[in-house]
C-alpha cells in the first residue's frame, strides 16, 4: 500500500524553519536606519546595538509568540473538535487584558509607574490575568470532562472579564492609550529576557502536547469513540488545556492580544499537508512563527519610518486569508465530491 | 484474527441521563461467537444499554467481560478485546479515509508509534472488504453518508476486536450494501467474533442468532431469532405495528399503517 507525499510534513517542517531564518535575516536589516545598520554592526557600536538588542530579539520574539498562538490554535481546535476554535477561547485573552487594566489603574499611569511596569509588572499582570482566567472557566465548567460546558464557561469568562475591563477604562478614561498598545499587539517592546522565556515555554509546551497528540487524533472520531480506543482521555484533556493556558498567556503577555495567528495557523498547514496531530501541533506551531514574523516585517515597512500595530495587521490579512480559504475548501470539496 | 471466548454480562445494570432512569437495573448475557442484534422503539434505551455495555457510559450494576469487571480491564487492553461503532459518529472532515481508519488501529500501536506494515494491511483488508478502498485518499468530508458509513465500519472493524458493537450500523446504507454487511457479521460469527448491533431494520436483526427486544428502558424478551416466541415479542413491543412473516425461508417484519386517521 502507498501513502503519498509521506514525507510532506517534514518537507513543510525544513520549508519553515528555512522562511523563519529568512525572515530573521530580513528583521534585522528593516527599521528607521535600514539596512545600515546591518551592514555598519560591526564597527559602530550603536549599529550594533540596534540590531542586536532591538531588531534581533523583536524578530525572535515574533516567531516565538506566533509559534506559541499556532501550537495553542492547533491545540484548541482538536480539543474542541471546532476548526473555529483559537488560542483565547479559555477567556486567556480576556483575562490578561484584565490583568493589565488592573495593573495600570492600581499604579496609576505616570511615566515613572509606566516604566516600572513596562519593566517588571506588565507581562506579569497579563500572564496572571490569562492563567488565572483559565482556570476560572475550569472551575465554572467543573473540570475538563464535558467540552461544550467548556466552551461556554470560555465564553462567560471572556464576556464576564471583558466587560470588567470596560467598566475599568470608563471609570479611568487616562487609560486607554496605555491599553491601546496591549490590545493592538505589538513586537516592539519584546526583549531578549521574553525570547528566553517563549522560548523555554514553546519547548515544554510543545513537547507535552506531541506527547498528548494521539488523543487529539482519537478526538477526531467523537469522544465515545475515542474512549472506545482505550485513550486516557479526562487526564491528557487537562494536560492540554495547562498547555493551552501556559502557551497562550505566555505569548499575551508579551506581545498583547494578537488576532487570527493562532485560528490561521492550523488551517494554513491542513491545506497544505494532511497529517496526524504529532505533526500537525508542529507544523501549526512554525507556521504561527513565520505569520507573526511576516506581520511584523510588514507592519515595520508598511509605512516606513512609522509602525502599523501588529495585531491589527494579522487581524485584517488572516481574516482575509481566512475567508479566501473557506471559499476554496468548498469549491475543492463540491469538485471532490462530484 | 484471534479469537478468546469473552462473554460479556451485565448484571443488575441501570443508568440515568440527564436526571431521567433511561435504563432499568437489568440483567443481560451475551454467549461469545454469536450476533446479538437488540431492538425496540425509539427512546427504549437499546443505544443507552450498548454504550453500557461498551464502557463508555456511567451506570450502576457491574458488567463484566471474561468474568472481570469491564472497569477493572486496562484500557487499551479492553480497547482491542472490544470495537464500537457509534450512531451517527461525528469525524472531523479533513481526515483522510485512511488515517480514520488507521484510528482503529490506535490500540494495538505503542503510544506515538508508527503504523507498521500489518496495521497497513489491516487496514486496507477492511477497506477493500466494505469497497472503500478507492477513496482511501479523499477527505471524509467529500464522502456521501452511505459512503461516510462504510468506512466508519471499516474502523471499526480494523480494531480486530474479539466483541464488536454497533449502533444502527445501518444507517444511510443502500439495500446491496445492507446485504453485504449481513455477509460481514455472517462471517465474522464464523470466525468466532461476538456481534451486537442495535438494529431499527427488524427484518435484518431477525437475521441474529438471538434477539434482545427492549421498551422503556427494560429488556421485555431474550431469545433466539427463530423462536415463535420472540416474534410475538416483537409484534407486542411495536403495539402490533408489525407482523413477522416467512419470505423464501426468511423472516420478514411487515410494518401496519396506524389505525389514526391522517389529518391530511
């Protein structure tokens, strides 16, 4: 019996740590300074300087947020059985946005309590916030057994937290600029201190979720039948919604709420190359990197010397990706089926 | 395909869902090598009463397998001693006819292991055996229910499982393909494979070695197929809505139009 294109997924896999390197290599050499910088590192220490500690680790982290939304995203949507379902459906995002509201009401919004938290409390407070929203929505859902329950605990946390942040920002209107940039997204701020620690995290995460990765294909054929095939699935199910929780708080923490990235990613590999989930998680994982490095590239050059926020970027050109795709999966299901 | 007698019995088994006793206790004991086909009207429990059976459902009572408790089994064990085929399973359609069939394979390959060439020619034995073989490349989600359902059966039947239980395996099946699944579980009892399979075709569960017939939640009869005696059962269970007739050799369930008249 022959299986086609079985090497595929590890051609995909070459192919995007092969773009990623590429986009590094394009990060570093795009900014207010060009392509100078990059050519000058050598003998002039403030080129070095800009691209070492600033274009370097902005491109690194990209890669290392977009990698954490995908693998979160491909997580999600074998979890949840739901091609719909993203990185934030826990209420994750919603929480870290309380989380930094929080935070900024509570030390007010001078420079100098601005700094200090940009420094040491703002990523904390989102994390916080994203951890702690998930496992409110465990708590509301009564543990991990039933999937729609779930689901709509995700939904009333999300709801519940968000409005909490609105009510927040009506009471102190000054905070809203401060919030723009978390709610944007943005790479820019990413240090060499947040590319370790994605990077750490990307590593346990998606080792775990490799490890749990036969249960997300069991999942594919309903979960009595899934039970039926002997998989362990109440305690592999809470292992993956901790890597959902750690994965997707790590990640907004860092960067902010970054749209479509982590609901694109998976969707990007399948129309590519069909695989089990031991290679999916993977692909979606490298596939989100190279989306959030994209984005930023182009949200850096856009409108050169100036900035587009990242997140609305990835929130227009996924959105869009998203529809073109959904039109020609239906258009190649109707010709397959015919 | 090796076979081990495993009966499988339930003993004072019920459940609820939803706050409502859908299964009262019962007793119920399946002899291994023999095709059980359970029948009733809607809403009797036979769905409720196989899931039990399976494992995949809380309840009360004890069902046991060999003599041990079904929950004191490992599971992957259980897993390749017992195959399921759920009503109207859910697949995710990207799937490609063959990886969801290689699913069946899941409990005999080492966690995170490959498929390896007998899982291959498993596979492909019950995809050819269920003429699915053609479209083992196409995503799930092109297939036609009929289609949907023949390869759903060929997961299941790649588990290569001692007991085997279906849930209206049947359905969207056109006539020729019923005909050659009645050829399937003829030969799989041959081979020694214990069939049970909620059955709403009542001629084609007359087909059974033996007939459990269900109404509200309690088993009602429990015999053989070719007893006078379970017919009755049956035309009683469907309040005489059906009668039970020889067809060249073969019994055959004549449903009778309601004595309602129809508003229209």
């Amino acid at each position: 019996m022959t299986q086609p294109a079985r090497h595929a997924p590890l051609v995909l896999a070459l192919g995007l740590v092969a773009l990623a390197l590429v986009f590094l290599v394009l990060g570093v050499c795009i900014g207010s300074t060009g392509w100078q910088a990059w050519t000058d590192m050598a003998r002039d220490p403030v080129a070095w300087q800009i691209v070492w500690d600033i274009r370097l680790p902005r491109s690194a982290g990209a890669w290392g947020a977009g990698a954490l939304l995908g693998l979160c995203g491909a997580v999600a949507q074998g979890l949840f059985r739901n091609p719909l379902a993203d990185p934030y459906l826990l209420g994750s995002a919603a929480g870290a946005s309380l989380g930094v509201c929080v935070a900024l009401a509570l030390l007010g919004v001078s420079p100098a309590s601005l700094e200090w938290l940009a420094q040491i409390g703002l990523t904390g407070a989102a994390f916080l916030g994203a951890t702690g929203a998930v496992f409110l929505t465990l708590v509301l859902a009564r543990g991990v057994q039933h999937t729609l329950r779930l689901l709509l605990a995700g939904v009333v946390v999300g709801v519940v937290l968000g409005a909490a942040s609105s009510l927040i920002l009506l009471m102190q209107p000054q905070l809203l600029q401060a919030m723009q940039g978390f709610l944007l997204g943005s790479t820019a701020f990413v240090g060499w201190g947040a590319c370790l620690l994605m990077l750490a995290v990307w590593c346990l995460c998606t080792l775990a979720a490799w490890l749990f990765s036969p249960v997300l294909d069991g999942l594919a054929l309903g979960e009595s039948t899934a039970l039926s095939l002997g998989l362990p699935l109440a305690p592999m199910r809470l292992g993956l919604i901790l890597v959902l929780a750690l994965a997707s708080g790590t990640a907004v923490a860092q960067t902010g709420l970054i749209a479509f990235v982590g609901l694109a990613a998976p969707h990007l590999v399948r129309s590519l190359v069909r695989a089990k989930h031991a290679w999916l998680l993977l692909l979606s994982s490298l596939m989100g990197g190279v989306l959030l490095m994209a984005a930023d590239l182009l949200a850096r050059a856009l409108i050169a010397p100036q900035e587009l926020p990242v997140g609305v970027l990835t929130a227009v050109l996924g959105g869009g990706y998203l529809l073109w795709l959904m039109h020609r999966q239906s258009a190649a299901l109707a010709g397959e089926a015919t | 395909m090796s076979r081990s007698a495993h009966a499988l019995r339930a003993q004072g088994v019920s459940a609820r869902l939803g706050g409502v006793q859908v299964l009262h206790p019962l007793d119920l004991q399946l002899e291994p090598g023999r095709w059980t086909s359970i029948v009733g009207p809607n809403g009797a429990g036979k769905s409720t009463l196989l899931k039990v059976l399976a494992g995949l459902l809380p309840h009360q009572g004890s069902v046991s397998l060999g003599g041990r408790a079904l929950s004191q089994w490992p599971a992957r064990e259980r897993a390749r001693t017992v195959a399921w085929l759920g009503q109207g399973e859910s697949v995710v359609d990207d799937l490609s006819v063959l990886d969801l069939v290689m699913l069946g394979r899941l409990p005999h390959q080492p966690w995170l292991g490959k498929p390896d060439a007998q899982d291959l020619a498993v596979v492909e034995k019950y995809l050819r055996q269920t003429q699915a073989w053609e479209w083992r490349n196409r995503s799930v989600g092109a297939l036609s229910g009929g289609e949907r359902q023949r390869v759903l059966l060929a997961r299941a039947l790649s588990v290569e499982a001692d007991i085997l239980l279906m849930d209206e395996p049947l359905a969207n099946l056109d006539p020729p393909h019923q005909a050659d699944w009645l050829q399937m579980v003829r030969g799989l009892r041959e081979r020694g494979t214990t069939v049970v399979s909620v059955l709403h075709e009542i001629s084609m569960a007359l087909q059974a070695d033996a007939l459990v017939v269900m109404a509200q939640g309690r088993i009602t009869h429990h015999g053989a197929c070719a007893d006078p005696q379970s017919h009755r059962a049956l035309e009683q269970v469907f309040d005489q809505r059906i009668t039970i007739h020889t067809v060249q050799d073969q019994w055959v369930a004549i449903p009778t139009p309601s004595t309602i008249t129809n508003p229209l």
